[in-house]
C-alpha cells in the first residue's frame, strides 16, 4: 500500500516546538454578544473568552474552575465575573476568586490563569505568551495591534469576511511564503477566477516581491508584491496593481493594503490561530473605500484567496529544513528566520545554521 502523505507526528519534529508569542485571532466581536461563553482549545490551552453583562469589555481565562474541575463555559457571566455552573464560584476578570456563595474567606492564593485579550475592528484578539511561563499580565504586552486609520474614522467601511477553516501546517510557513520569491512563478504565476481553483486561460501573472523588516517596530515586517498581468503573451501595464503585506508579530495577525489605480483601496485582515502546533484556523475580513463597488472588493479578495489556497497542499505534506540548500534567486530566508526567532524568546526557535542565501 503506498503513501504519499506524511505523517503529522513525522513533520511536526522538524518544526519549532511550541507555539509563538504574539496576538491571536479568538473570535468576531459580533458571536460574543453580552453575557455570552464561548469554549476554546487553542495554543496548547483550553480557555473561555467572554462579554461582560453590559456589554463593554471582553476577558480571557483558563477554561476550567479552580475549585473542582467544572468548564466553565456552562456557567453564566455575572457582571463582570464569571460564575461557575459547579459551586458558584465567581472569578474575576484578572483570574482571583471575588465571591463564593457559602464562605466569606476566600482563597486569597488562588489564580486562574488569565490572557491580555484586545477588541479591534470587529474581531477578540488574544496574547499568547509562551516559555512555560504564565500569560503575562492583562495591562502588560510588548506590544500593541495597530490602528487602521481609515478604518478609525469611517473612510473605510466593512466589507465581508470568509471562515477558510482550517490547514495542516505550521505557523511559520506563512511567513517562510511570504520570502520564498521563487514559488511565485510556478505556484502564482497563473490566474484564477476568484473564490475558485478555475484557471483562467491565456493568462500569466508577473510577481516583483520584497521583504523587510521594520527598522523601529522589531515584531514588524512587510511583505511587498507588485503584479502585473501577461495576456496571450502580451505584458498589460495598465493591469498592474500593489499589495503592501505587514505581519503583525509572527503571522498569526497579517494584513493586506491592495492599492487599485485610480479606484482605490482594500485592507484586509488575514489570522491564524493554532489549534495544535500543525493545524492553523484561518479568518479573512476585509474593508474597503467606499466608493469601490462592491463587486469589484470581492474580485480582489476572492483573487488573494484563490492564490492562497494553491498553497495548501504544499504546506500540508512538507517538513521544515533547518539547513536549506539555497541558490541565488531564492528570498531572504535566512533573514526572515533571525527575524522569527524573537518569538521563541524561552523555546527552541527557527535555527539560523546554514549559509546565507545568494538572494541575501
């Protein structure tokens, strides 16, 4: 019996152990209505995420009640704190213990593990921090998820969103893409009909890319990638179109700036959450101008989605080299691996062995 698939336990040895720091997608703002729970497993941790009863405020915290055992995504939200649907203990945002109904000594030493969770754009945002350490404390991260300033004041407005589910690869292989210049052609170079896996004939797409990281903002880099359409042989210039990629800490948290001459622009949010070290859960949501029609928005995205998805197979059944044989015309990947490794501050990272890339 042959077997062209790997195992999962055969790639995920090759990889980075752990999983990253950084600010993690939970949820959309609009599925946690106030009062609600939802039960999470997720960064090696099981955990709720919750509103408050007014409405006003979102908390993370480990999932089950110090007390007993009790998940506590049955209990009920009590104000601020979260009750458990066992003995009634209530838990405050910041993880100590504010009420239990049959005592008024509490157990002053108790700590439910507690995240710094954040609510922009629509969506819960959580961070993560590994090293076998306690979540850092709620007012305490590195740093923050930046604003979208056309977003801020309304010049751009809510688009969609598309739930991708989820694929069986690692992290860090959608930072490694985003420096991997050579897989442009033969991977990207054809053109789809958007939200299909539907060629197009007679169409080539030409990728001129570049990576760097952000020379003040060290858990920054940007991704750039300037396209242009080959039709029936011919290069069009008047086809070609920028897209400004920035990773927000280690690609759990990516966005998209597509610049369209002469019509406008798109942002769009790309996250992954681990599920498990080899599988990511994948969100898109997107926002534009809004004087672009809206047909032309989906066009747009669905276009990055046909593309992102050529990837899926490849990620799914490859393993991780910590020594790449590298030519010249491969990207920075060397360099896109120091860059990676300031999120294993405490675990064992993306190995720098290797020489450098001709292309470095």
């Amino acid at each position: 019996m042959s077997q062209s698939r790997p195992s999962t336990a055969v790639r995920q040895a090759t990889y980075p152990a752990g999983f990253p720091d950084g600010w993690y997608r939970l949820a959309a703002s609009k599925d946690l209505e106030p009062g609600k729970i939802e039960y999470r497993e997720c960064l090696g941790r099981q955990l709720v995420v919750y509103r408050s009863q007014d409405g006003r405020s979102v908390h993370a915290m480990s999932a089950f009640c110090p007390h007993l055992g009790a998940n506590l995504a049955h209990g009920c939200v009590k104000g601020e704190q979260l009750e458990c649907p066992f003995h009634q203990w209530q838990l405050r945002p910041d993880g100590k213990v504010g009420h239990v109904p049959y005592t008024n000594k509490l157990p002053v030493r108790t700590q439910q593990e507690t995240w710094p969770i954040r609510e922009k754009h629509g969506q819960v945002f959580i961070y993560y921090r590994g090293g076998g350490h306690k979540a850092c404390a709620l007012d305490e991260v590195p740093y923050e998820i930046p604003d979208i300033p056309e977003v801020e004041d309304g010049r751009f407005v809510h688009r969609g969103v598309h739930d991708a589910g989820t694929v069986k690869m690692h992290l860090i292989e959608f930072a490694e893409n985003s420096v991997d210049f050579a897989h442009f052609a033969p991977v990207h170079g054809e053109m789809f009909i958007p939200w299909t896996a539907i060629k197009v004939p007679g169409i080539q797409i030409e990728h001129v890319a570049d990576w760097e990281p952000d020379p003040e903002q060290p858990h920054i880099a940007y991704f750039k990638n300037d396209a242009v359409l080959h039709i029936l042989g011919r290069k069009v210039d008047k086809t070609k179109a920028k897209a400004m990629i920035t990773f927000i800490g280690p690609g759990s948290v990516v966005t998209f700036r597509f610049k369209i001459p002469d019509v406008g622009e798109i942002v769009m949010y790309q996250t992954h959450l681990p599920l498990s070290e080899m599988e990511q859960k994948v969100d898109f949501t997107w926002y534009a101008d809004k004087s672009i029609p809206r047909m032309l928005v989906s066009y747009v995205v669905g276009n990055w989605v046909s593309q992102w998805a050529n990837d899926i197979d490849i990620w799914e059944n490859k393993v991780y080299l910590d020594k790449p044989a590298l030519v010249k015309g491969d990207g920075p990947v060397h360099r896109m691996r120091r860059w990676y490794r300031q999120f294993y501050p405490e675990t064992r990272g993306p190995t720098e062995a290797g020489a450098e890339s001709a292309a470095e």
